[in-house]
C-alpha cells in the first residue's frame, strides 16, 4: 500500500507535547486513520465504528477509559459524544501531554462535543484530500492540470488506482446512507442527491440560497439545513467577500465551492478530460481547485488566513484575497494556458482602489511561473505551496 506523506504530520507532531489531547477532523477517506496510525505507531488504534467496541464505551465509558487510559488513538469519537465529558476529567487529573488522540469525520457533531467538554485542553486540525505538493513530492501530479482535476484529490483513487468515476459514486452512495441519514431525516433521498448537483452547477458563483431553494422544490429553511449538513460533512464550503462596513458598494454575498474537484466534475458529469477541457464551466471549476488548494494548504500547513474575494456593484472582482501583516495579496485565477495582458486588469483596478500596498498575483493554467516587475505569475501547479501565506 502507497503511503504519501501528509505536510499537516509535522504540525500535529509540534503540538502534540503541548496539548493532553489532538482531534483531527476531516472527511471521509480523507486518510486520517492511515496518517494517525503512520505517525503515532505506539498508539493503540480503537474505532468506535466497531459495534462491540462502541457498546462498551457507550455502556460503561468508565471501565472503558480505565482500559484505555493514555496514548490512545480514538476513531470516529462522534459516535460516542458521552465520552467527551470523560475525558475532561481523565486529562485534567492526570497532565499527561498527547493523552489521547480523537479523530472523526463529522465536523458538527465533533466540534460541538470540543466546544462543550474540551476548550481548551485540544488542539484541533483539519485533514483534507491530498493537496498539490503531497501529490508533487510522489510524483503524482500529472502535467495539466486537468487530468488531476478530473481524478480528485481522494487517497483511494492514488492508491488503488480506482477509477474515479466509480469512486465518487460510491463515495457519494456511502455518505448519503451514513452521513446524511444521522444528521437529516429525509424522506426523499433523490431529492437530496438532486440538491447537491444543483450546487455543483452553482459552483464558482454567488449564493443565492432562495433560487437554489426554488430550484430543489424545497424550503428556504430546508435547503439552508441542508446546506450546513453539506458543510459540516466537507462536500462544500463558503468563501465570503472581503468588505468594509463603510463601503455599501461591495458584494457580501458569499460564493459556494466543493472541497474536492473530482467529485465537482463527477456531478456535473464530466468524465473526460476532453469534456473538461471544453465545457462552458471550465473556468469556474478550475476557480473551485485552486481556491479549495488554498483552504487545504492553509489546514496542512497549520496556517491561520483568512480568505476572502472581493466584488464591487460594478463587477470588478478578485478571486481569492488575504492579508499577511498589511499586504494585500490578491489573486486573479485563470485556467487559460496562455498568458494575455488582460488578465491582470482586474488585479490593477483592485490596486487602484487601496491605499495599502497589493502584491497582485496571477494563477493559471500553464506550466511556467514568471516574476514580472509589477506581477507574480505562478503555475497551477504551484498553487498551494504557502510561499505566500507568511
């Protein structure tokens, strides 16, 4: 079995003296069961998946904490949030660093356990599907940037080589009959599996939650839940616009993104890289790669940014924008694989409105980074190396 090397392993290592416990979230097959067991091998590995297992823990969770006291990797703890309570107790008596490490797939149900058992004594991360560099240091990363688009970033498909299309509808099957049936009572699942294509075809755009609503035959509250599940499950996220409260020309309305490219493609039904190359929303999916890179580099990598886009009334807009100290660094993103002078308007009219000083950064579809006096142009491929996040 292929095992690539996760860039958040050295984080979660620096930390893990310093806290009596580490949670580690993300979703499903996203590795954290391979990457816990790789980096802690004197950790005795318990999934509370496993029904006997869980009875245990649910029935007498003190006799089960007894038995499994210290430097103990706990899976799918959401399964049992009782335990959370316990734990608090277990590692305040004793100030062991590291104690225990608690790992789950449901970002919801898991961060509310934290919130209210754990503050404080958790340091808690976020694993993703392989990001660029990860595929990059195993030789992984195909010359254009389709192809790895259309594969997605999910470590199955790398290390068994399963085709994607035949992943991602298993993956979406499982995540809907487990997932979705714990958080949701739906009645009508094809509904729900309708809802998320229709957000797969809104991908890149300004969320109009009530269209989408009206679209989907269901309810502005429904679809809002519904959405939230999409969310706290890492099928979606929202990028919010960066604005200034005195400034009421801008756009605060936020953009909706998928974590994962293939599975975008999967449900617009792009099975090609021909059909990706061609298709009318070519240009947003590569917009949702690079933009969900930047999200995973920052959760590998252990950085705190911010990320934003920006749009005024008039259409002016920038793709991806943070800050680092009082810079702003603004990215344009292109999957063209040609540069053109009129790629960088937006960055300069961007610049024109701001006061501080802007590093104006283009992102496209090409193989060669260039630094220009007045620009950085970088690879799509280079897209994730947090060079810039510092």
């Amino acid at each position: 079995m292929m095992f690539v090397t996760r860039r958040i392993a050295n984080k979660i290592n620096e930390v893990k003296d310093k806290y009596p416990i580490i949670a580690l979230t993300g979703p499903r097959q996203s590795g954290k069961t391979t990457l816990l067991k790789n980096t802690f091998p004197t950790y005795r590995y318990i999934s509370l998946e496993d029904p006997d297992i869980r009875e245990f823990a649910e029935s007498d969770p003190t006799a089960f904490l007894d038995l499994y006291d210290k430097y103990v990797i706990l899976d799918e703890i959401q399964r049992v949030p009782q335990l959370f309570s316990y734990l608090q107790g277990r590692v305040d008596e004793s100030g062991l660093m590291g104690q225990y490490i608690l790992s789950g797939s449901q970002n919801f149900n898991l961060l509310k356990s934290i919130t209210q058992s754990l503050a404080g004594r958790v340091a808690l991360f976020k694993l993703l599907p392989f990001d660029l560099e990860e595929l990059k240091a195993h030789q992984l990363l195909s010359e254009d940037y389709a192809d790895n688009t259309l594969r997605g970033f999910y470590p199955a498909i790398y290390d068994r080589e399963i085709n994607p299309s035949i992943f991602y509808s298993n993956y979406l099957q499982t995540y809907i009959d487990k997932d979705v049936t714990e958080l949701l009572k739906i009645k009508d699942f094809r509904q729900f599996r309708q809802f998320i294509k229709l957000c797969a075809n809104r991908a890149g755009q300004l969320l109009n939650l009530s269209a989408l609503a009206n679209e989907a035959d269901i309810s502005f509250n429904t679809a809002k839940e519904w959405l939230s599940i999409l969310e706290s499950s890492y099928i979606t996220f929202l990028l919010h616009p960066y604005y200034e409260n005195r400034n009421k020309r801008l756009v605060k309305t936020p953009k909706l993104y998928f974590y994962d490219a293939g599975l975008l493609c999967f449900l617009l039904g792009i099975k090609t890289t021909e059909q990706l190359l061609l298709d009318q929303a070519r240009g947003n999916i590569f917009e949702n790669m690079i933009i969900a890179e930047h999200i995973k580099s920052t959760n590998h990598l252990y950085q705190f940014n911010d990320l934003y886009f920006w749009q005024d009334s008039n259409g002016n807009e920038i793709d991806l924008l943070w800050k680092v100290d009082r810079t702003f660094i603004a990215t344009e993103i292109k999957a063209a694989k040609t540069i053109t002078t009129e790629m960088f308007k937006q960055l300069d009219k961007f610049e024109s409105y701001q006061e501080t000083h802007v590093q104006k950064v283009l992102i496209y579809g090409g193989n060669q980074s260039q630094k220009r006096s007045k620009y950085l142009v970088r690879s799509w491929n280079e897209a994730s190396d947090g060079s810039l996040y510092k």
